[in-house]
C-alpha cells in the first residue's frame, strides 16, 4: 500500500542534517531541519507548507535566508515550528535586510513563526511582507501533549533532548489510513475515480453516514456517475491499516532522560533517521560535543523499538569511512554488541 508520505534525507550523510518529506498526490511538503538546503530545487521548496528547526546551530538553520529568496514573491504563506528563542531568531533573520521594495510585490509572504515553549505555552507571531516583516504577535497557543501539528491525515509531536541547549526530536505520524478492497468494489459495479479520495477524506473527517457522495468514473462502457450514501460505502469497499511513523533525532547526549524522552515519542516506530556523529572509539569526544556515537544512537534505536534505522549526521573527521559509522549503529540496533 503506498504511503502518504515519502521521506529523503536532503543532503549526505556527512551533510548538513535535514529531511525533506514529500506527500504523495499532493502539490505539498515538509522539510526537518534547515541547514545547507541548495540541494533542493526551487520546486520542492515552493511545495513547503512546514518548516521544523531542531535548533537553531548554523548547519540546522543556515538554509533560512534561501529558503526566503526562493520563496519571496512567489509562494504565498509558509509554517516554521522551532523552540525556545526560536521567534527572536527570525526576526532577526529578517532585520537584516532592507525590505523598502517588497510590500509591492503581487503575491504577499506570511510567515506563520510558532516557538515551542517547555513548559507548554508556545508563543507565536507573524511577519508579512507587505508590513516589511514587521514582527505582529498572535495569542499564545496551550499545547496538548507533545502534539506540534494536526491535520485529518496525519500529525507532528515533538519532544527536547539535550544538546546543552534543548533540541526538538521530531515525529511525523501518518494517521490510520483506509485501504480500498478493489474485488468488492468491482462486485458492486463500480469503478475507481477521483471519489475515492473524496470518500476516505469524508471518513477520516467524521462526516454522516447518510451524507451524500457522487461517484464518477470511466471505463469501457463510458462515463458513469451515480450518488451513494457514506455509510453504504464504507464498510463495504474500506479498510483501516496503521499509518506510517517517522523519527528524526539529532543532536543530543546520550542520558537516560534524552532516552526517556525518545521512548516516549518514537516507540515503535516505523523508521527512524538518527545521528550518528562519531564511532564508539571517540566516545569521548562524542561526549564532549554532545553528540551521539553511531553505536549509542543503534542502541536507542533499539530501546525505542525502531523498525528501521537510517544513521545520518556523519563527523567530516571520518570522510570515506561511512561503512563503519553503518556498520556500528546497524550492529547495535540489531543487538550484536548487547
């Protein structure tokens, strides 16, 4: 069954962290992090509708002014979720330039800036172009749990880890999704269209059975078109499977309370993206840049019950060595060196 969304590391492993997830289907993605970003065209960066930042260290946040270029002019309204300090860090982002010109470009540029606060009360604001970015605050918003972001389909969670200062591990979570069962379609004569997705969009929305649906769709015998009720359709033709989940971890010490808090947020999940800066044998200077081996990062992933695991975040020191960095946390993560 396809997914609704595919995710791609941005760069290589010894490159800046990010991850770009694409929805399928829809003119629409999500980018983890925003450091070196030139690898992505200016088309998959129009389709951004969310920005998370981890934290705001250059190789995590650097991207932002091309991002801005990219987008100005162009795209109309963009989302960025980062944590504390993170409004003050794009407002001064944007009072670096001179904005004297760009209040008369046609296609106006919201930044929707939200700063995940620790204790729950996230602070938010606006800055628009055609006021020169001028920062306008909106009404804090009291976060539920971990949850970042909720759509019909799927949602965002966050939890922070300790980088010496707090960092944002990331869950993206497909909600559970509906499966059509084509030979039971096909037993009710019906063939497959544009409906369907209106269908299991009006499920997952909680809409009333006895709401109306109209079904198009072409075959050899013509067009057809005909209207059935919800509840008529559902059970009939729809299963429910589990949705996806992805992890993106990094940046972080490795304690028990940074593995409490990954546990909490990640277990189980489906596949998770997690640094893996230096071997095992430079535990130490792990330890003294707070950053993670490729060994202890396999064995959180393991501890959280990662399905799969993709180690990224590689030390430029160990540049045509990525083979060990895999091997180590692979090994680990599948409980070799337990």
């Amino acid at each position: 069954m396809r997914h609704l969304f595919e995710p791609s590391p941005v760069n290589d492993a010894f490159g800046d962290p990010g991850l770009y997830i694409d929805f399928r289907d829809e003119r629409r993605a999500l980018l983890v992090d925003l450091g070196d970003i030139t690898a992505l065209p200016p088309r998959k960066l129009m389709r951004l509708s969310h920005v998370l930042v981890s934290h705001t260290h250059m190789d995590h946040f650097s991207g932002f002014d091309h991002l801005l270029r990219v987008v100005l002019g162009r795209k109309e309204e963009i989302t960025l979720v980062g944590g504390p300090g993170f409004l003050s860090s794009v407002e001064h982002k944007l009072r670096a330039y001179s904005w004297n010109v760009v209040h008369r470009y046609e296609i106006p540029l919201s930044l929707h800036v939200r700063e995940v606060a620790i204790d729950g009360r996230d602070l938010q604001a606006r800055f628009c172009s055609r006021t020169a970015f001028e920062r306008q605050a909106q009404p804090p918003m009291e976060r539920v749990g971990d949850v970042l972001h909720e759509e019909a389909a799927f949602r965002l969670r966050g939890r922070f880890v300790d980088h010496d200062i707090p960092c944002l591990a990331f869950a993206i979570e497909e909600k559970a999704r509906l499966k059509v069962d084509k030979a039971r379609l096909a037993q009710l004569g019906i063939g497959t269209g544009p409906w369907l997705r209106e269908l299991k969009h009006a499920v997952l929305t909680g809409a009333a059975e006895t709401a109306p649906i109209e079904l198009r769709w072409r075959d050899a015998a013509g067009e057809h078109c005909e209207s059935r009720q919800i509840g008529q359709l559902r059970d009939v033709i729809l299963d429910m499977v589990p949705g996806r989940r992805i992890g993106y971890v990094t940046d972080l010490r490795y304690t028990e309370d940074n593995a409490a808090a990954l546990c909490a947020l990640l277990a189980d999940v489906d596949l998770l993206f997690i640094e893996s800066v230096f071997l095992e044998s430079d535990r130490e200077q792990a330890a003294r840049k707070n950053h993670l081996t490729a060994r202890q990062a396999g064995e959180l992933a393991r501890r959280v019950g990662a399905k799969a695991v993709v180690p990224f975040h590689f030390s430029p020191r160990y540049e045509g060595r990525a083979a060990e960095l895999i091997a180590e946390n692979q090994a680990a993560w599948a409980g070799v060196n337990q």
